[in-house]
C-alpha cells in the first residue's frame, strides 16, 4: 500500500476515492465511471504539483525520509548488471548499513556502494536503520581501496540520518573509522562519483561523500546534523524541528545556490517513491554522463580536484 506523508492527506482522500469508483467500474454491468475517475485523476495531479512546487524544508525532511523511496539495494538491481556483493571489515565484522560491490554499468565496471536503511521493520533493524557502525565505514574504506587498485570508478549512494552514535560504536572507534574513510575518498586514484539520493546526515554521510562529482535528488537533504538534533541542542527538545529545518539550509536548492554540490537530478511529480522507473532512469543518465567527463583525467587530477572541493565546501559552509 502506498504510504502518504502528513501534508498529503486531501491526497489520500482523492487516491482511496479513485481506487473506490475504479474497483465499481469494473464490476460486471456497473456504470461507465472513466470520466469521474479522469476528472479526480487531473485534481490529484493537480494537488501534487501545487503542493510539490512549494515544499517547506521540513517538507522535504519527510519525503526524503518516506519509508517507499529507494534505496540502495534498488539503485544496484534496477542500474547494475552483474552485482557481485562484497562483505566485511577484515577486522571484525560485517555490517549490513553499507551495501558494497562490484558490477557494470551498462559496459562500465564499477564498484558501487551505500547506505541500506531496509525495507521492512527485520530488515531496518538488521540494518540499523541505514546508520553504519565503524565496521560499515571500513568496509567501505576497504572497497574504494580495491576500486583504486583495480583502476575502477566508485559510486557512492548517500542515504543515511548518521552513524550509529552507540557507545560501543564509540568503543570500537566510530570516529577513527569515519576519519579514515573520507581519507581513503580524497586518496583514491580513481574517479568518484556521489549521489545523497534520501538523507545525508552529518559525518556518516560525508564519510562516503568526498567525491569529484556530487549529485542531489530534487529532494533529498544534506545537512551536518539533523532537524531534531539541532533543535535539541538550541532548544532543549524537538520540538523546534520546522524551525532547524530552514535554517540549516539542507535541501538540494540551497546546497546547489551555495555550490556545494554539482547538480540536482529531478524527481517525478510527488517524489522517487511515485515513479521509481523514471527516478532510475534518471540517475544513470547523471551517473553516465559524470563517469564521460572524469573518464580523461589522470589520477593526479583526480585526487587534486577531490581535495580542492573538500577545502572549497569547508570554507563555504564555514562562511554560510
């Protein structure tokens, strides 16, 4: 069943009265509804466009949260052919809140890796939710390793709210293992190509976003901290979420007025969720066309080009 946010409500409405006069218009006999159902089918549409065009960052917050949006695990079946998973730390163990792996690309070898937050409440918990533990991280850090020792161009996918902020995480070394995977991104002599494709949360994003390329969803955020968190700290609670959410300046159309990201890649009318088809559509195009661009440069420009964004969009976030 489809999942509705709290603003989409007169939208639900419409859906449950399409879905209604559709399952009568099918009976045997029963009267021709094609008509009533087109004029309620153009309301809907129309709501969708009005309310998408006008969407609050909090707003946006939500879609880019929505339960139905895809995920990693979909980006690598609907985009990858030859998906070969590739798991562990080598250190001590194997965590499934980063999906890691070889494939193509149409004729691209690639190693392409990202956040899974899981599809239902097994698979969330399996996975954390989408937040990785240090052992996520250098798996990570291992992959792009071997990606650069293959010569192959890495895709990163960025969906995550942060890394899990537990305190054995900590006892392991969440902070080493975050520090050592964005390392690895700015060393790597390949090309590297990143895309915050739901949310981007702090430095459990960063860690696999230092990348020569980096891309956003229509609406997908990316931000040093969540809503929540910064209303927490500013305000002693939650509550104050709407208020953090404008003045963190997260979404894909303030990051790209601040050139901290390349380019927004646009989403179907109502979210990725609605149309995923087109969705994948368009992110192998940006993906292709990024991977055209980096093809002819050499490893020195690479690593150099990577550098110097990472110390443009720390001076730019710090003048923000």
């Amino acid at each position: 069943m489809r999942h509705f946010l709290d603003f989409e409500k007169p939208l639900y409405e419409l859906e449950a009265r399409i879905e209604e006069l559709r399952n009568l218009n099918e009976q045997e006999g029963g009267v021709n509804l094609a008509d009533d159902i087109l004029k309620l089918r153009e309301k809907a549409n129309r709501f969708l466009e009005e309310t998408y065009a006008q969407l609050s960052p909090w707003q946006k917050v939500q879609v880019a949260r929505h339960p139905q949006r895809p995920h990693t695990s979909d980006y690598i079946a609907a985009l990858v052919d030859g998906f070969v998973p590739l798991a562990g730390d080598r250190n001590y163990a194997e965590d499934p809140a980063i999906l890691c792996g070889l494939g193509y690309l149409d004729h691209h070898p690639v190693c392409i890796l990202g956040h899974e937050k899981g599809k239902d409440t097994e698979q969330r918990v399996a996975c954390n939710f989408g937040m990785p533990k240090p052992e996520g991280y250098r798996k990570a850090a291992r992959m792009m390793t071997l990606a650069g020792r293959f010569q192959l161009p890495i895709l990163t996918l960025v969906d995550t709210a942060g890394a899990d902020p537990g305190v054995q995480s900590e006892e392991r070394g969440q902070a080493e293992a975050i520090a050592n995977a964005i390392e690895t991104c700015l060393n790597v002599p390949t090309p590297i190509i990143s895309i915050i494709c739901g949310e981007g949360g702090s430095g459990g994003a960063i860690a696999i976003a230092i990348a020569n390329k980096i891309f956003m969803l229509e609406h997908a955020v990316y931000s040093v901290i969540s809503p929540e968190g910064c209303s927490s700290i500013l305000w002693g609670n939650a509550s104050k979420h709407k208020t953090a959410a404008e003045n963190l300046k997260m979404t894909a159309q303030d990051l790209k007025k601040m050139n901290l990201i390349d380019d927004i890649i646009p989403e179907p009318l109502g979210g990725a969720h609605r149309k995923k088809k087109t969705i994948y559509h368009n992110v192998k195009q940006t993906l292709l066309q990024a991977l055209e661009e980096l093809a002819p440069l050499d490893s020195e420009t690479l690593q150099q080009q990577r550098t110097q964004k990472f110390i443009d969009q720390t001076r730019q976030f710090v003048k923000n």
